[in-house]
C-alpha cells in the first residue's frame, strides 16, 4: 500500500508537499481502511480534484518518474528541466521522491534526491519504520569527486558484504543502488530481502495509468480464469448493450511481425507463466499468454453483440466500441486485479469518456469487491459526483491548487472538518473549498461583441 508521498522542486510543486493516505480520525466508512499496527489504519482510496493546470497530474508524474528511475535510472527518462522554474536557483537544487509504503506486515521509507538537470542521484535511503523506530537498512551519500558510498546496515556474512559493498562502490550516479537489485542477481541474499520487496512494490505492485493510455503488462487473469467470464460479467454491470467477448487465437510472430523485435518483448518482460496480459495495438484488444514453457499466444478480442429480430450475433472489432465503452474495457483488468490482490493503480483522469454514474460504478465497484485487501485505487478526477461523504471517507478526499507563484499546494477535505451530512459537492461547486477554475469577465472578450449596426 502506499501510505505517503513527499515531493519537491519538481514541476508546479516548488516547496515540499504531502500526500498522505493515512486514515485520520474519522470514524465513517471503517470498510475502507486497512489496519497496519494496533490503532494505525491507511486508506483504501485517494481522489484528487483540482482546476486545469493545478498541478493534479504533476502529483502522478512524480510517482511515474520515481518508478522509472528505480528501475531505469534516470539517463532515458524525460525529466530535463522538470524543476520548479519560476524561481531563480531551482535549476541547483535537489528534487525529492519520498514514500512511505506497506509491504505485508511492513512498513518502508524509501526515497531519493537527485539533481534533474544533471540527472545525477544526491542521495538515497530505506529504512523500516515501526511504531517507535525508524531502522535503516542503507543509505547512500555522494562524496565531493561525486562517487557513491552506501553505507548498508543489516546484518550480512562477510561475503555478501563485500558483494553489496562492491555494487556500492562501482554504482554510476545515474542508478539508484535499489534498482540494482535484479541486474546483479543479489536475491539471495536473505537478510537484504527488503530491498527486493520494496523494488519489487515499485515495479510489479504499482501501476500508474496515464489519460490516454491503453492497459498492458497487467496479468490479471490465471490460467483456471475464463477471459470471457470476466469481462462479460463486468460488462454485464455497466450495461453497455454488449453481449459477451469473442476470442480469435492468432499467430504471435505473423501478427506482430511488422513490430521491433524489442517492442515485442516488452509485451512478455514481466508476464509470469500461465498468465495473460492485455494490450492495444491501433486501439485494438489483444490478450497475450505465455506458456510454461515459454510459447506465447495471442489472442484478438472482438465484442458481440445480438442482430435485431434474430438469435444470431454480429461481433464488432473493440476499435469500432465509442470512447466511453473502450475506456470501460481499459478498466476491466484492473478492477479483476484490485479485486483479487495486494495492489496499487493510479489512474489520471478515472472519469475521461465515462459517464458519470459509470465513473461512480467502477469506484463502488472497486470499494465492494476488494474489502479485506490491502488494493487501492488513487486517482484524479474532474467529477463532483464522487463527492459524497456517504461514498468515500472526507479524508481520502485532496485538493490541488496554484497560488499567485504557480505553485502547487496540496490539501485535504478533512482539514475543512466538514459534518457527515454535508453536501461538499455543492459546497466545491461554490468555491469553498478552492481548487476550482475561476473564469474572467466573458464581455471583455473583443470577438464576443457585435457591431450595433448589423
């Protein structure tokens, strides 16, 4: 779980900001908290709501660039002048990604600091966080001719020291020591296991889901699961006049032969055997399997639907569905998966093409079907519909605004202490808890006037 971020002097957010999902007092809605030590409980929801350009999506961009730095570094992320820069001096300082995150019963603080001009890593830290301690697991510093020292505290024979302190020594100041976990082949090294499961969360447990982007790399459906089952159950819920998924098995290497190599096996890098993943080739489904041993199969979705006045079908390509209902597939993997494990998915902009009674669907749906899991669903939405403290807690409820600087602030509903029976939707509507758009005088526009003599 992802109980909280800190970040700063990165895009609109210039002095640090919290994004906490730590359950505050409140007492409504207990379903939807978790419990992490004896009177500590996280949240199972975050929702963001802010104006256009208020900085809701730099909040996810700032967890997307951390996780690809963990596992990339930051030589091939686009992060070049990603500074806060509308202040003088920005450019030198450092950028910081902080987390708080629950790993079964643990709880982690994992961050860094980097200079995102030079791209080059300042610092890095994990610790274990109890309730009445912090222990560090390591810590890396940058000494003045700009090597790495990693200073590693937990308890290791002598060889595996010298190999984690070896890694240590040689680590390139575009690499975070953490993402070396898997590229040095360390796994078995068992009293560092905290550092493969935080890797681990960051890149298997987390999913960021951009506005336009189509699912892939989700295996969310295991070998004894009917693909069509599930979807048609989902669609069956959101009504969408289809009647069920056709599946066409295909040829993998005829159907993407036109594909570079390396884009096809960033199909299958992650899949695990004897399980499917879902991806969009021309806003077309396609549903990948790999095998035991090692084949992969694709598969092409296609929609049915019934022909009036007939018992027959006519099956449609998922291309040819409207917006609204292809983005309701989008959603249909993560949902199955929110439902059925320990994970994260952030979505920016849940509401884009839906409905929203659909948008409120999938969050019911997602708060029902996931009651006793450690999943959450984070995201940013436009629609005031979801505010209603009868739905969601007032502490999962955030705000992003920009001051007079353009800088981002962050800020919860729950700080306004509003009553149970309050209609905040209504109240957003009205300005009293900011993050809306205010426009100008609309006469003032020159082309809206008309000429008297016409």
């Amino acid at each position: 779980m992802l109980l909280r971020l800190r970040t700063e002097n990165f895009l609109s957010f210039n002095k640090e900001i919290e994004f906490s999902l730590y359950a505050r007092q409140s007492r409504t809605l207990p379903e939807q908290t978790i419990l992490i030590s004896s009177d500590i409980y996280a949240l199972k929801t975050g929702i963001i709501y802010g104006a256009n350009a208020s900085g809701k999506s730099n909040l996810i961009k700032a967890i997307n660039c951390a996780k690809i730095i963990i596992r990339n570094g930051t030589k091939n992320v686009d992060i070049f002048n990603s500074y806060f820069r509308l202040e003088k001096g920005k450019i030198k300082d450092p950028s910081k990604f902080d987390f708080e995150i629950k790993i079964r019963d643990k709880v982690y603080n994992f961050g860094f600091a980097l200079n995102l001009s030079t791209r080059k890593i300042i610092e890095e830290w994990l610790f274990e966080i109890t309730k009445s301690t912090e222990k560090l697991i390591y810590q890396r510093t940058t000494n003045e001719d700009e090597s790495s020292t990693v200073e590693i505290k937990v308890k290791l024979k002598k060889d595996d020291k010298n190999r984690l302190d070896l890694i240590g020594k040689n680590l390139p100041n575009h690499l975070l020591f953490l993402g070396q976990v898997d590229s040095n082949f360390i796994r078995d090294i068992e009293p560092a296991s905290p550092i493969f499961d935080v890797y681990d969360w960051f890149t298997k447990k987390l999913t960021i889901i951009k506005p336009t982007q189509k699912f892939g790399e989700i295996d969310f459906i295991g070998e004894d699961t009917d693909l069509s089952k599930a979807f048609c159950e989902f669609l069956k819920i959101f009504n969408l006049g289809i009647e069920g998924i056709e599946s066409v098995n295909l040829d993998f290497e005829k159907t993407l032969a036109h594909f570079p190599e390396k884009l096809k096996e960033s199909f299958t890098k992650d899949l695990e055997p004897n399980k499917k993943t879902i991806i969009s080739i021309n806003d077309e489904r396609y549903s990948i399997l790999k095998k035991e041993n090692g084949e992969t199969i694709i598969v092409r979705l296609k929609t049915k639907h019934k022909v009036k006045n007939s018992k027959q079908f006519e099956f449609f390509e998922t291309n040819e569905e409207s917006d609204g209902t292809q983005r309701v597939f989008d959603f249909i993997p993560a949902l199955t998966n929110l439902a059925n494990e320990d994970v994260v998915y952030i979505i920016d902009e849940i509401d884009r093409s839906l409905h929203p009674i659909l948008t409120k669907g999938i969050l019911e749906l997602f708060l029902k079907n996931s009651q006793g899991l450690s999943s959450q669903l984070i995201f940013t939405t436009h629609e005031s519909s979801l505010l209603d403290l009868k739905l969601v807690r007032k502490d999962a409820i955030w705000f992003v605004e920009k001051n007079e600087f353009s800088e981002s602030n962050l800020y919860c509903l729950d700080e306004f202490k509003p009553r149970p029976d309050k209609l905040v939707n209504k109240d957003y509507l009205l300005g009293r808890y900011g993050a809306i758009p205010f426009l100008g005088d609309i006469e003032n526009l020159g082309w809206l006037k008309t000429n008297n003599n016409d």
